[in-house]
C-alpha cells in the first residue's frame, strides 16, 4: 500500500491488523470493504503555512460481517493524533455545552449521584462536560491525553490524568481513587484503537454498582443517511449496537440499556455494567438494526453510490460558484468538514477562509484543502455571497451566528445534499 509523505510516494503497511484484516472489537478476519476516499491526512494536523504538505493515509471504511463494526485500518500511533495540542474544544460549541447540561442533570437525579459520588469521564476534552457534574456538588476525574486540552480542564477546576486509557491506567485510578459510581465516555469510544484494552480497563475499573455510559454516532445511522464525512482517522471504529454487545460480552460488562439520540444526525447512548440486565430497547434496537439492511452487501452499496454522488454535489457547487464570481467561505473547522473538503479535492480551493470558535485553530490552514482558519469575528471580512456550513450537525446553531456575522450571504449546507437554509 503507498501513501504520500510530503511530496513523496511511500509505501507502508498498518501498524496492527486491527481495521485492515482483523475486527478490532470482535476479532473476526470477516472484513468487508465499502468506501475508499482515497488517502487523507489526519483531521487535527493543521498546516502552519498554506505551501505546506502533509503526510496522507488511506482512508478506507470496513465493516465487520460478524458484529457490524465499521472500521479503519491504523496507520499512525494515536499520540500522534491526540498530540499535545489537539485543536478541538468542545466548549467552543454552545450546542455541547447544553448537552453536557442536560446529560449531567439527567445522570444526577437517575443514579442517585452527590458528593460522595465519583464521575470518571474518559477523553473529556476541556471538562466541559465534567464541570456540569461539578456544579451539581459531584467529584469527578477527567482522563485527557492531549496536554493542551488536559489543561485547559485543570484551569476550570477540573482534576485531569494526561494519559491513555486502558488496563494500566484503570489500575492506577482504582488504586487511588476506588470505584466510581460512573464511567462516561462520550464520543470517545470511536477513537480508540484498541477497543478491547479499553473495554477491559473499564471493566477493571467497575464494580457491580458502576454504570457506564458510550455515546457516539450510530454507524446504522451513518449508512442509511451516507454521512461518510464523519469518517476520518480520528475514528478508528463506526459502533452498532451489536458491535457494542459483543465486545461488551467478550470484556466481561453487559449493554443493558439503549438511548436514541439527535447528536450528529443519530447518535445511541449504550448503558453497561457488569450486572446481568438487559431491557427491552437493547433487543429492539438490535432487531432494527438487522431490518434496516446492517449486515447485508446492498446497503453498504447503496451508502458507497449516494457517498460519492455528495461529493460530485459540492464539486459542482463549487465549480458553478466559481463560474459566478461568488465569494464563498465556511463556518467551522470540523473534522467531518475536512474529509468532505479532501474527498472534493482541488475545487474546494475556492473557499476563501474557514472560520471556527476553536482559538487552537487559528492562523493555520486546514489539512489537505490549505484553507485558512481565522476567528468567527473575520467572517464578513471578504464580504462573502455565499457560508457554506461545515459541521452540518449544528447548523441551527451556526446559522444564527451567520445570520449576525455576514447578514448578507446565503447560508448553505453539503449533507445530506447542497441545501440553501435561508
């Protein structure tokens, strides 16, 4: 397999058989290809310089026959993605912060938790979410490997382990620490590399009153909606529910509760613990997975065909903008918005700038397109004709900046097709 490195082509294989030949979580060699974008580079690594080149790698989705799991292959250690300045804040986003609220507020008064109580959260950026528990008189303790956004965290009071996950790690918390009442991973669980490791520190780290909680976008959800652009190297792993029974079961906890969610576009919240409990919504959600067409080869076609024409859809736009003379720039420097740039390719050029809320990412370019990322402040600088919204998941949130920003310029979103939204 070759990637590009700089402006060299070299080859290189996968730095474990997890996502390329072996599934990560339930260790089947069942693997099945259903899109390749090509080679990106990685999500979080910023040019310093519009001239600049970065290293690409293959970004090609799989999926598990046997337990659904949607997956990558791994090309690059993960402290080289969640370095020591990883750009994302998720306090930058007013949406995340309500969220956070909500679901704090929620866990508090469902499990009973007070200031006797211990909420581990595991990779919980800047302690957006763990200082919501905080508020409500919880203890908690944050695990953040990137050093910047650990941090961050520690300046809001919000005590933060700079290290990776897994077995070693969950034997040093229980040593100090002791069981906590519960263990939060929110959008997280899709970033580790070594599922199991991670699923048996958890387990380690539990006793029969702890209760888990995984949120993170549905990959059932993903394919029938094609929203391939949440697919980057961020997210070693795409969950179902089956994919999170199983290697729930192989790691010695139990999924025993199921919630639906709106975040990005369709999200499930898996509750695990090591009791044997198992509700109603775990097998109806099961069920519905295996109607909608999860396991079978026409759907994963289908999602491959209506992928690739979204992205013939925002080449076009940009090609007819262009043609126009329009002034086109973006809102938010998301990850999903970089692989939708770099699956485009050259004719997302036409973006003038980008702007984020995140100051981690300003004056630098995004990877691959070498957009410019400036502050939300900046947006009508160029007196833009046309937004064009990145992180189509807060687009409601977004538009009413735009609408304050640039109130001139139409406002546009590329999922799941080009729509004009004002």
């Amino acid at each position: 397999m070759l990637i590009n490195r700089g402006n060299k082509r070299m080859k290189v294989k996968p730095i474990s058989k997890r996502g390329s030949l072996v599934c990560r979580g339930c260790d089947s060699e069942n693997l099945v290809s259903i899109l390749d974008l090509g080679e990106q580079p990685l999500p979080a690594e910023y040019g310093s310089h519009q001239d600049e080149v970065l290293d690409r790698f293959p970004l090609h989705l799989k999926v598990c026959r046997d337990c659904g799991l949607g997956q990558l292959g791994e090309y690059v250690l993960p402290d080289r993605i969640f370095h020591e300045t990883y750009p994302y804040l998720s306090s930058a986003s007013e949406y995340w912060v309500n969220h956070a609220k909500n679901f704090a507020s929620e866990m508090v008064e469902k499990l009973s938790l007070n200031q006797d109580s211990l909420v581990v959260e595991l990779g919980g950026n800047d302690g957006y979410l763990l200082s919501q528990f905080q508020n409500l008189g919880v203890s908690v303790l944050n695990v953040e490997p990137p050093e910047n956004t650990a941090e961050i965290a520690r300046k809001a009071g919000v005590p933060t382990i700079s290290k990776f996950f897994g077995v070693g790690l969950a034997e040093e918390i229980l040593a100090k620490y002791g069981h906590p009442d519960l263990i939060v991973v929110n959008n997280v669980y899709a970033h580790i590399p070594d599922q199991q490791d991670f699923t048996k520190g958890m387990t380690l780290l539990s006793d029969d009153s702890t209760i888990i909680t995984i949120e993170n976008p549905s990959f059932d959800v993903l394919l029938n909606n094609a929203f391939f652009d949440t697919i980057y190297h961020e997210h070693y792993s795409y969950l179902t529910a089956h994919s999170v029974d199983v290697v729930s079961q192989k790691c010695g906890l139990n999924l025993f509760h199921i919630d639906r969610l709106p975040t990005h576009g369709g999200s499930n919240r898996y509750w695990l613990s090591k009791k044997e409990l198992r509700d109603e919504t775990v097998n109806k959600i099961l069920e519905e997975e295996k109607l909608s067409g999860l396991f079978l080869d026409d759907k994963w076609e289908d999602f491959a065909n209506r992928s690739r024409a979204a992205i013939e859809g925002l080449r076009n736009w940009f090609i007819e903008r262009q043609q126009q003379g329009d002034v086109v720039v973006g809102y938010g420097a998301a990850h999903k918005g970089n692989t939708f740039l770099n699956a485009v390719g050259e004719e997302s050029k036409i973006l003038k700038y980008v702007v984020d809320a995140s100051h981690e990412k300003h004056g630098k370019f995004l990877p691959g397109s070498q957009v410019p990322v400036l502050a939300p402040e900046k947006l009508n600088s160029a007196n833009p004709t046309d937004v064009l919204i990145l992180p189509w998941n807060i687009a409601n949130e977004l538009s009413e900046n735009i609408k304050k920003l640039a109130p001139e310029a139409n406002i546009w979103v590329a999922q799941p097709s080009m729509m004009k939204l004002n």
